[in-house]
C-alpha cells in the first residue's frame, strides 16, 4: 500500500467526519479499497473510526438529542445480526442496488426542501434505528437512515450532529469488538500513521463546522449521503 497516498486519504475522510460529525467509514472505505482488499481496510477503518470518535465526545455528548438515541441505539444494536442473516440467504447485489436507490430518493426528497412537521417519538425513531441496523448487517452502512432521520426532523444541527457521534462510536465498539476476538486486527504502521491525519483532518473538519451556516452544513449532509449512495451502489456493480 503506497502509505503517503493512504495518510492523505485518511485526512480526507476525518475532515469529512470532523465537519458532519459521520461520514468516516462512507468516504475512507472507498478510497482505501483502491490500495488495498476489504479484509485489510475494514478493521483499520472501525479502529480509527473508534478512535476518532472520542475526539469532541465532550461537547458532542453534551449537544446530542438523547431522546431519540435511546430508541436509535437499541434498534440499530438489535436489527444488525438480522441484516447479516439476511445478508447469508439473499443475493448481495439486489440488496445492496436497493439500499443505493433507498439513499438516492431519500437525497432527492430532502434536497427539495421536505422536513418532517414535529420530532417522532418512540418506536417511530426505534425503526429509524432497526432500518440503520438492517443497513449495517446487509451493507456495512448503518449510517444513511439516521442521516435522513436528522436531516428530515426540527432538531438544530448541532443536536443531531452530536447524536450521530455518539452513536456512530457505539457502533464502532459493537463492530471493533468482533474484530478484536476474531484476531482481524489492523497493520500497526497504518494505524500510527494513519490516526494523527484523521485527528488533523477532524480538527479542521470541526473548525469549519463551527463557523458554517446551519444551511451549509444541511448541504454538506446531503452531498456525503449521496456519496454514500453512489458507494452502495458500486459496491454492487463491481
């Protein structure tokens, strides 16, 4: 693997990561796997995903609308082994076309300007939660349903923002935990170049968030969930 192009690659997805606040696996899994086989990336992805996660934690936490985290966290927790028995009966491909053209019309329905009148509750957001968990286990993207569901509801940015860090670390733990028992551990040199340009990008990734329009950052969403169509979509086709 040509390490300077990878560190570079890194620092790309973290400022992703550090301006939405999710979007790290969406754009490092893709660039990565053009040097290296999935079985390579994936851990050192959720092990930097994880590590990452804890940078801004704090103020994340503080701001998270943990009203519907609770019904999130248990959904996506519970649907995940559903997903990836369903994933061992079904063909890939269809699956993984569909869930790209689930994230391309939600795209298209957000960017028209449609938002939910009021805040769901309860086992509405639960689904919200299964649906990210069906993701996660059929297609290792557990993050577009709740992207739209923070996009599409009356929560101020900086709420569902500091929800998605705080929820996409507890996936990463649930995903990183498997890894480290089943001994598929990243390569160490990757890892130690790899997390101080994730750090510097999330850094600036938050120093631009701090200082966008609500507006832009609404944008700026909306741009990663397609891409994270788009990847789906490649996925299946290649």
């Amino acid at each position: 693997m040509n390490l300077l192009l990878a560190v570079a690659m890194l620092f790309a997805a973290g400022l992703v990561r550090g301006f939405s606040g999710f979007g790290f696996a969406i754009a490092a899994v893709p660039l990565l796997s053009l040097l290296a086989p999935p079985a390579d990336i994936v851990p050192l992805v959720v092990l930097l995903q994880l590590c990452i996660s804890l940078q801004g934690l704090r103020p994340a936490w503080a701001a998270a609308d943990f009203a519907s985290l609770r019904w999130l966290a248990p959904g996506a927790a519970l649907a995940t082994p559903l997903g990836l028995w369903a994933l061992a009966w079904l063909p890939e491909a269809p699956v993984r076309l569909l869930i790209a053209a689930l994230v391309g019309a939600t795209v298209a329905v957000l960017a028209g300007g449609w938002r939910l009148p009021r805040t769901p509750h309860g086992a509405a957001v639960g689904l919200v939660g299964v649906l990210s968990g069906l993701c996660n286990g059929l297609a290792a993207m557990p993050g577009p349903p709740v992207i739209a569901y923070y996009l599409a509801v009356p929560l101020p940015a900086a709420a569902g923002r500091g929800a998605m860090i705080v929820l996409f670390m507890m996936t990463s733990v649930a995903a990183f935990v498997p890894l480290l028992l089943a001994g598929h551990l990243p390569d160490p040199v990757l890892v130690v170049a790899g997390l101080p340009a994730v750090w510097a990008g999330s850094t600036l990734g938050e120093y631009l968030y701090r200082r966008a329009p609500e507006a832009g950052y609404r944008r700026a969403a909306l741009w990663i969930l397609g891409a994270a169509g788009v990847a789906a979509a490649a996925r299946a086709l290649i």
